[in-house]
C-alpha cells in the first residue's frame, strides 16, 4: 500500500479477560475506500471493529492494546479522549439502533447537540443533506416529527446510517449492518455504500462474502483472531494466496 | 394389565392432575381478587355510620375530637399527603440516582452488591426504624438541623414556629429513606432492559458517560420512573409505625414542618385500641376505608406504567 493510509492499524491485540480475541493484527486501509472485514462467527472481526473507535473498552472486563493511526494521531495513546475519536469515527450496528424516545428528526442530530450545536437552521439543513446522504430524505421528509422507531427496519438502519453521517466522521464503520434486513433494503444499502465512499472511508464487517465482492476494494480475512490474508478484493476472491482463505471463501468450511 | 392400558392410564392421570392444578391455581387468583374486593366492602360497610353522619364534612373538616364525637379527617389527610411528599421528593432523585450509578457506572460486581444491600433496606422492620428515628435521628434534628434551619430560614413559613425533633419533617426523612429500596429496584430493572445497543448507539456518536445516561437510559424510561416513583408514593402513604413513632401525632394542620403532625396511617395505630364509642370506630375505619381507596388507585397507576415501559 504506497498511497497515505486514513487508518492504519499496527500489531493490534484486544480481547476480555484472558481471552485474546484479536490476536495481534495489522492492516490499513486508504481515503475513500471500502475495506471488508470477512470470516466465520467467533474470528474476531466485531471485536476488531470496535477498537476502532475504542467502542470496545466500553463493555466490562475487556482489553485492547497495539496502535492504531486515524490520519495522524495514535487513538490508544494515552492524552486522547475516546469521546473525541468517536466523533471522527462513526459507527452503524448489526441491529438498527435508532433512540426510541426520539423523533426521526432528533435522532440525525443527536451526534450534533452532543457537540454543541444549537441553531435550529444549521440543523435543519444537516438533517436534510443527512437524509439524502443515507437515501431515506424522500420515504421520511414529511414526517420528520414522527418516531424513529416507527419506520421499517431498513429505514431505520439507514436512519442510524444518516445520524452516523450527521458529524461528518472521516471513517465509518459498519459491524454487518445488513445482517437484520430483507433483501430489498440490504441491496439499498449496498447501493448507498459505493455512493457514501466519495465522502467516508469505510471499513465494513460481513457475513455475506458476495457482499464483500461486491462492494469493497479490499478485503481482510480473519480467521480465530488472525489476519489471514489482506489484499485487494479482486485478488483474495479470485487468486487467494493462502490455502485457508480458499477454503472460506468457496464454502468448504467455516 | 397390558402395557397398552397401564401407559393408557398413566397418561390419564397426568391429564387429571392438570386438571387439578389448573383449577387450583384458577381458585387461588380468583380468591385473592375476591379478597381484595371483600375488605373494600368491609372496610366501607364499618365506616358507613360514620359517612351517613358526616358525609363530606369528614374530609374537609379540621376538627379532630373523639370525646365530643366531632371527626374531621382533614389534619391527618394533610399530615399523609406532606410526609409522603417530602419522602417522595428526596427519595426519587436519590434512588434514580443510586440505580443508574450501580447500573451504568460501577463494575457489575460491585453494583450488585451494593444494591443488595441498598434493597435489604427493606427488610428492616417498620419499628425498627421507628426506634432509629427517636433515638438517633428526632435528637438529631433538635440539636444541629433545627436550630439552623429556625435560625436562618424561620421567616420561611415551613420553617417557623417552635420545633421538637419529632414532626413532619422527621416522618418525611424516615419515609424517604424507607421507600429508596422500592424506586431503587424498579429503576434499576426498568434500566436493565434497555439494550446495550442503546447505550453503544450514544456512545458511537461521541457521548460521553452521562450524557449516554441522559439520551439512552433516562431518555427512553421516563413513564417507568414515573412508575416507581408513584409505587413509593404508594408505600408511603400507607406506612405505619415507623411514622407514628416520630411525627408527634398532633391532629393540626401547620405550615412549619418542624410542627408536630398526624397521618391517616398513625392516627388509626394510636387510636383504635382505645376507640370506645361505636362512632369513634366508624370513623376510625372510614380513615382505613380513605386510605385503602387512595392506595389502591395510585398503585394501579403506578402499576400501568410500568407495565407500559417493561413491554415496549
């Protein structure tokens, strides 16, 4: 990889307890970019996400440590606030998220009255550009008052993806963010993520290897807590160098 | 007999024995239901000499006098209504406080323990409180929080006039410390099933701790605390002993909260061995007949939303 790296992950170890989950992995991925994160149940790759915005320190009893670079500084260095790293790094979840107690509205712009800001116009414009963004402005437009929770799941995931946007993070990250939804809105979102990466850098997890194929420009596969093999998506799918990546890949095990 | 008609019977005796135990169970609910509606008639058929003579002059008079036969319940309705309320206003901040500070914050060993022991505050007896309250708590109050609250803030109406140690505000700060177990522990479930995918959700977009409590935690469970603060309301009202013991029963409506007073609750346990006159007794079990009626109406309220947050 010659071109700058936006995110540059070295020699991370995480995992709870005593259990190592991730076990010491490395990779980086470009502006602009979509990395997939591919590979059985158990392999990791969640836990590995998470470190990403430091989201994984949250949950009781676990532990990350290595280096990871978002542009130029060291999130795990000790002088950085987690808080201010997940404002730069946004995040879309396996299940649709969305605050129930509030309005489709309120909830695009709950990243922003965290960070302060009030004005009534520049939030009305943010969630408009937001919405249109995250391909849900013209389903939700006239009833922005409305709950969020009162959309399908697909809008609702979409709804999550435009808060995430909202902040305008440099990376996005994405932990299988289609695995709860029908086919229909999994194909939107697809859609919607070749169109979000002139904007956002995005590093997805899936379980969908024609996902990964289809709409990433490199992929990393993990295997129990190991990067197996990293490279472009063209290549690991069509001429995987390891032998366990083929194996995943055409369905013989995993 | 063959095997056939041994498993046959078998089968029969298990089907009998559902049978049984559903009825059984289908008697215990209705009886208990019955129950229920048996002392609210009791209850109304012994004050009903008492609501023919009085009618609504009982709850609106302030004259309580048992030897010339004048009863008006307003002093002690008042005195139930202030002591819960001072319970309940320093209660429920303090236990919503607790169950989202042992839930959220502490490490999950350590917030179980504490709210063990925060919840075993509820296994005290009532007496024993009591006992606490006129030994520790009303010589407190006398000697260090009264005179400066007389002193300094006396011009303030609800802290005139002489004090005792033993009044409103000591009923108030005994109840309030016997109702935290009860908002305690229905806040902190109510809190328990709101999912980690919540507090993520606000913690990704760059809050910090307590402002994750705010939009995922209290944001999404308001009518729930509602709920348990209204279910310690509900406890309150109907508390007994501990509050007769140190609010001074004094059958007067004042302002100062440092004044001696009575509730419904502690008026009926200082009286009714000594009610005498049949009409003493009456109105005695009208006060019982008010106070079921209240607590029981404010406990279904307190009940439907909790009800209301738990599904959703």
């Amino acid at each position: 990889m010659s071109t700058k790296s936006i995110l540059e992950v070295k020699n991370l170890h995480a995992g709870f307890g005593s259990t190592e989950v991730v076990k010491g992995v490395s990779l980086s991925a470009q502006y602009h970019t979509v990395t997939a994160i591919i590979g059985p149940s158990g392999c990791g790759k969640s836990t590995f996400i998470r470190c990403l915005n430091r989201l994984h320190e949250e949950t009781s009893g676990a532990f990350a440590n290595g280096q990871v670079w978002l542009e130029n500084t060291d999130i795990y260095a000790k002088n950085v606030d987690p808080v201010s790293i997940r404002r730069k790094v946004g995040m879309v979840f396996q299940k649709p998220n969305a605050f129930p107690s509030m309005s489709i509205f309120d909830n695009v712009v709950a990243g922003l009255r965290l960070a302060g800001v009030k004005r009534h116009s520049i939030l009305k414009e943010i969630v408009e550009q937001s919405l249109i963004s995250a391909a849900l402005w013209h389903e939700v437009k006239d009833k922005l008052n409305a709950p969020g929770t009162s959309l399908s799941g697909g809008q609702q995931q979409r709804l999550c993806i435009a808060r995430a946007l909202a902040v305008e993070p440099t990376v996005l990250l994405m932990d299988e963010p289609t695995s709860a939804l029908d086919p229909i809105s999994t194909a939107k979102i697809e859609e919607l993520m070749t169109e979000l990466r002139k904007k956002v850098t995005i590093i997805i997890v899936t379980h969908n290897m024609q996902q990964a194929a289809r709409i990433s420009d490199q992929t990393a596969f993990f295997l129990s807590g190991d990067l197996i093999e990293f490279g472009e998506t063209s290549q690991v799918f069509t001429a995987p160098k390891m032998d366990q990546t083929e194996r995943y890949i055409t369905g013989r095990f995993g | 007999m063959s095997n056939f008609r041994l498993r046959k019977r078998a089968r029969r005796e298990i089907h009998l024995g559902d049978l049984v135990f559903s009825y059984f169970l289908r008697a215990l609910s209705f009886g208990l239901a019955l129950l229920l509606a048996v002392i609210g008639f009791f209850l109304f058929r012994g004050a009903f000499a008492s609501i023919s003579r009085y009618g609504w002059s009982f709850v609106t008079e302030s004259v309580w006098d048992p030897v010339q036969e004048v009863f008006g319940s307003a002093p002690v309705l008042y005195g139930t209504l202030v002591s819960s309320l001072i319970a309940v206003s320093i209660a429920a901040p303090l236990s919503v406080a607790i169950a989202l500070f042992l839930n959220e914050v502490v490490p999950p060993k350590i917030g179980k323990t504490i709210g063990f022991l925060v919840e075993m505050l509820a296994a005290i007896p009532s007496v024993v409180y009591g006992l606490w309250g006129i030994f520790v708590l009303a010589p407190w109050l006398r000697t260090r929080i009264e005179p400066i609250l007389a002193q300094d803030l006396g011009w303030i109406p609800i802290f005139s006039g002489p004090y005792y140690g033993v009044g409103m505000l000591a009923a108030g700060l005994i109840l309030s410390i016997m109702i935290i177990p009860t908002v305690f522990s229905i806040s902190r479930e109510i809190f328990k099933t709101i999912p980690t995918a919540q507090r993520e959700a606000a913690l990704a977009l760059g809050a910090t701790r307590w402002e994750m409590m705010k939009i995922s935690i209290l944001g999404s469970s308001k009518s729930g605390i509602g709920g348990a603060i209204i279910l310690g309301l509900g406890r309150a009202l109907g508390e007994t002993m501990a509050v007769t013991m140190v609010i001074g029963n004094r059958a007067e409506i004042s302002a100062s909260l440092l004044a001696p007073a009575q509730t419904m609750a502690s008026v009926i346990a200082n009286e009714y061995a000594e009610a005498t006159s049949d009409i003493h007794l009456s109105a005695l079990i009208e006060i019982g007949f008010l106070l079921f009626v209240v607590t029981f109406i404010i406990n279904a309220f307190a009940r439907l939303f909790i009800l209301r947050e738990t599904k959703s």
